[in-house]
C-alpha cells in the first residue's frame, strides 16, 4: 500500500524536491533570527557598538535578501505545494473512477453510490492534504522545535530545561486533547451526513411527500439531525476552544517561567538581558509548530485511512474480465443457446431450511437468430437474471451461453455489449440533451442519423413540438420527460446502436394507452429482424413471439408457441385464460 502511495508522488518529484528544500530554507531562515537579532542586540550593548554601527547598512541589505528569499520561499511551498497535491488528487480521482468503470455489477450490488462518491470526494481530499501538508510541516516543525531547543540549551541550560520539561507536559495534554477533537469531528462528520442524506431523500422524494401531505413528519425528520448536528458542532467547538485555550497556556507558562527563573538568573549574573529576550523570540517561534506536528497526527491518521479504503478499491480485481487475448465476438446470425445454466447472486438467498436456493437452475434456451422468445413467469422467477446472464453482466456458475457457438466469456466484453441492445423498464437518461441521450447509442452519429433513429422509436414528432427540440436538456434522469416519452428516446439510443441481439424488458404499469401504443410499435420495430430476448407482460408481445417460455424459480418449466402451449394446457395456459378474467395476472407477470 506504502508502495502504491509513493508511486503517486514520482510524477510531481520536481514539486516535492522543490517543496522539500523550500521548507528547510525556510525553518533555517525562521531559526536563525533570533540568533541573528542577539548577536546584534549584544554588539551594541558592548564596546564593539561602534563597529556594528558601521556594518548597518549591511547587516540591514542581509537581512532584505534573507527576507526576500524566506518570502520566495513561502510562496513555492504554499502555491506548487498545494498544485502538487492538487496533481497527485486529480490523478487518484481519475484511477479511481476508472476502476469503478472496469467494476462488475456484483459490485455495486454491494456497495452503494453514497459511499462511492464519499471515497471520489472526501477521502480524496484528505489523502492529498496529508501527501502534500506533511512533508512540509514535518521539516519545517521538527527544524524549529529541535534547532530552537539545541541553541536554548547552548544559552542557558538550567532555563532551557525548564522549559522543555513545561513544554513536554503541555505536549502530553494536547495530544490527548486532540484524540478527543478527532471523536468528536468523527461524530460531527457522521452528523453532517445525515443531515445531507435527509435533505437529499427529502428532496428526491417531494412528490411523494406531498401527495401524502407529510411535510410535517419530514419537517420533523429534518428538524432532529439537523439538531443533533448543531448539537455535535457546539461540542466540537467547546472541545476546540479548550485545545486553543491549553495551547496559550503553554505559551503563557513559559513566558512566566522565563520572566521569574530568567529575572532569578539575570540578578544573579549568569545571563544576560539580551538572552532573556532570545528566550522570548524562540518560544514564539517553536509553540505554533508544536501545536501544528500535533493537529498534523489527525490528518496523517485521515489520509492513511482513506488511502487504505481507496487503495481496497483499486486492488479489487473485477470478477468480469477478459480472458487473455480474447478475440472478439463474430456475429453469423445471432443465434444464442443456453445449455444447463446455473447461477446464484453472491448475496445468496436461502430456503426456509437454510439450503442455498439458485437463482437459474439448470435453464435451457435456444434462441433462433432473428427470433422473437418472450420469458413470462411468476415475480422473482429469474427472467431477469436470465437476460443479465447473456452480456456478462454476470457470468453463470455452471453450463454455457453461446451465441452463434462463441461462449460469451472467451470474446471481449465489448464486443459481446456492442452486439447487444438493451431496453429496460427503468430508464436511465443522462442529465444533457435528447440529442445527446440518443447519440449516446454512437456517439459520432450525424444529425440526420439521430432523427432518423427518433422517427423509427416514435419520438421525432414530440421532440419538433419542443421549444429547443433535440437540444432540450432532459433534466436528472430524465425527469423533464414522461415515462413513455423517456423510453422511446432509450428505444431510439438502441436503434442508433443497431445492435444485432436485443433484450427487451417491457413497462408494465408505468404508461397510459396511448404512450405504451407509441412504445410498443417502437419496440416492434425495433426488434424486427434482430434475435430477441423479450420480458413480456403484454398478450399482444406474447402471441407474437416465435417461442414462449414460462421461468419459475431458475427453470424453463414449458416452451413453446402460443398454440403449442395453450393446447398443452400448463401453467402459460392457465396465465393466459387468468388474463382475459381479469387483472390478476399482472401479479403473476410483472
Ligand atoms: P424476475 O425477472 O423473473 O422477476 P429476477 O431475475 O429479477 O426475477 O430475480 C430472481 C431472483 O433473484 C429474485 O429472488 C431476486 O430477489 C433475486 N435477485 C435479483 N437481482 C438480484 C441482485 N442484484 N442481487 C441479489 N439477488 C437478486
């Protein structure tokens, strides 16, 4: 891991030689002052004032190029140390959004996207602030502190003792101090997310809390983390003030004992006034750094923690990968067989007897090319799964899905997805343009090429009536447009693609007559001559499938044409009689 977090620093080793060595003029320039100051402060109480006097305007010229330099200095270490971090965090954000492009769906079936932005957003943040910060304050303070104690020690002993021995016990109480600031900043972070992730449900969920009228229960809801949040940050802030307050009493300690000890030494000759008041300047020079190297143990401990949870992400090896020098898939005519297919999700489901229950249990397929299958079944049968199998969302635990005899794991993956068309029922529309949502389908198309794919999915004449037509922005997920209007753009990002095997998973209750007629011809359409795998709810998709097959629990339990089915009088039969009695069916279907 240590290795890993070093390798993002090769690329920036100029800025971190440059930040390095800046910090060390720095702390040199910083300690020498004082000394400086007492060498001339002692010159002119003594007999070689005169020469002094005469060495002014250099000592003065000195000290501007000093300044000068110490000023050069900070900017470097403030400005391209900061752009340094900013470089290494730029480059973690994009490996590590990278790795979650390369990531499985088992993935994010286990990890949600609150806590994926947390680690783009925050644990970036802190990791860099540390790579960059520490460095720096480790030289600049461990120089001072230390440089500052060698030269006290070399002055006055017995008073520099003393005041490393009050140093050390402030020391102590601060960092126990900061342990308790890091609990409560801890639990004003969780505080704070709460408070977020309420207004952001709030927000995402306004029409149904105002269909229910419960502005209230939300007001309520909102009302107490944002009170526990005050609450935490008011403890925070007490914690704070007491960390600050110690702080000024280290320094207002060893400003008292140099004044007594310092007054006790001087009455009794054994340093001088001009010392008393090196002591001084140093104490102000060597209390901000202690406080600093403490506060610094939080962020070294916030960036090892969030190195370590992004290095987690970066080491996980995708559990879909190519397999070495896979070539890619060769589409003859599109024919896809399932041969005893089995499959279980890594979040297992169980039987009431604790047994491991397989999601697709031996499933058998045989998809002609250019075909139409329909899958209907009960809820939770494995229709899904079944249609997730086939792109490698999820490779299969045992048996083979081939198309045109290729197995679908020996052929890249993209490949396999770019022969492949997908409609679902919940369409995800990018926040930009229509234009852009159906481009996304072949992002170099022209034009007439996007129409052309909006008039084949039954869009075109809606989107003309549009004041900004194909340039109106579709707002999150597609908000701004209907259920049906949102399908037909999904349907025509497909048509673009011109995929030559397409998976169809048919809405269900989500569109009124006329929409779903509009998105039923354009699946029509778009399925003509493209073998296709259909998660059909409606009778008039069914009849029209070349091949039936009924899924329960991960089996094909009969297959057949309608008539082949409804003469052999089995579950499909039963389904289809239920439908023409009612609505119950839906229960049985969706
Ligand atoms: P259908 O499409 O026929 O309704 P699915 O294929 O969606 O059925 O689901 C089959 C079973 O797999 C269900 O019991 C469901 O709970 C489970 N399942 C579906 N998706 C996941 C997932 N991502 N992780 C874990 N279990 C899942």
């Amino acid at each position: 891991m240590f290795k890993r977090f070093l390798s993002y620093y090769r690329p920036q080793l100029h800025l971190f030689i440059g930040d390095t060595a800046c910090a060390l003029v720095l702390a040199a320039i910083d300690l020498s002052f004082p000394i400086i100051l007492r060498t001339l402060a002692g010159g002119l109480f003594s007999e070689g004032s005169a020469a002094i006097l005469d060495a002014l305007g250099m000592i003065a010229l000195g000290l501007i190029v000093l300044y000068l330099v110490r000023t050069a200095c900070r900017y470097f270490v403030s400005a391209q140390g900061h752009i340094m971090g900013a470089r290494m965090e730029s480059q973690m954000r994009q490996d590590l959004f990278d790795q979650y492009e390369r990531m499985s769906f088992s993935y994010f079936d286990r990890h949600n996207s609150a806590e994926m932005m947390s680690r783009v957003v925050n644990d970036l943040f802190d990791i860099c602030e540390g790579a960059h910060h520490l460095p720096e304050w480790l030289i600049i303070c461990t120089i001072e502190i230390v440089g500052a104690f060698v030269i006290l020690f070399t002055i006055a002993p017995i008073l520099a003792g003393v005041m490393a021995g009050i140093t050390l016990v402030f020391v102590a109480i601060m960092v126990h101090q900061n342990y308790r600031m890091r609990t409560v900043y801890a639990e004003n972070r969780v505080r704070i997310a709460e408070v977020n992730s309420q207004l952001q449900d709030s927000l995402a969920g306004m029409r149904v809390v105002k269909s229910f009228a419960n502005e209230e229960v939300e007001r309520a809801k909102f009302g107490h983390s944002n009170e526990r949040y005050l609450a935490s940050k008011v403890d925070m802030y007490h914690v704070m003030g007491r960390y600050q307050a110690t702080s000024a009493l280290m320094t207002g300690s060893l400003y008292a004992a140099i004044i007594i000890l310092g007054g006790y030494l001087i009455a009794h000759n054994q340093i001088s006034a001009v010392d008393l008041a090196t002591f001084a300047l140093y104490i102000s020079l060597f209390a901000t750094p202690i406080e600093t190297l403490v506060n610094s143990t939080e962020l070294f401990q916030k960036a090892i923690a969030g190195f370590r949870r992004m290095d987690e992400v970066l080491r996980h090896a995708p559990d879909i990968a190519d397999a070495p020098g896979a070539p890619d898939l060769v589409l003859e005519r599109g024919e896809i067989t399932y041969r005893d297919v089995c499959f279980s999700y890594e979040t297992r489901e169980r039987t009431d007897t604790g047994e491991e229950r397989p999601v697709i249990d031996h499933l058998n397929l045989t998809i002609r090319a250019g075909e139409t299958l329909a899958l209907v079944g009960p809820s939770g049968g494995g229709k899904s799964t079944t249609c997730a199998l086939l792109p490698r969302f999820y490779d299969v635990d045992a048996g083979t899905i081939e198309i045109d005899g290729q197995d679908v794991r020996d052929v890249t993956q993209e490949s396999l997805r770019k022969a492949i068309g997908l409609v679902q029922q919940d369409v995800y529309l990018f926040d930009g343009t229509i234009r852009e949502n159906i481009a996304y389908g072949r992002p170099r198309a022209s034009d007439s090429e996007i129409e052309q794919a909006a008039r084949r999915a039954n869009i075109h004449t809606f989107i003309e009536t549009l004041p900004e037509g194909y340039n109106t922005v579709v707002g999150e997920r597609g908000s701004r447009l209907s259920g049906g209007q949102k399908q037909r753009v999904a349907i025509a990002r497909v048509f673009l693609k011109d995929p030559s095997i397409l998976i169809l998973d048919e809405a269900t209750s989500a569109l009124d007559n006329e929409s779903e007629a509009a998105v039923q011809e354009a699946l029509a359409e778009l399925a003509r001559g493209r073998t296709t795998i259909v998660i059909a709810h409606r009778l008039s998709t069914i009849r029209s499938a070349d091949v039936i097959a009924t899924v329960e629990q991960g089996r094909v339990v009969e297959q057949g044409t309608h008539d082949e089915l409804m003469a052999r009088d089995g579950t499909y039969a039963r389904y289809y009689r239920m439908q023409f009695e009612g609505d119950r069916a839906a229960a049985w279907a969706c």
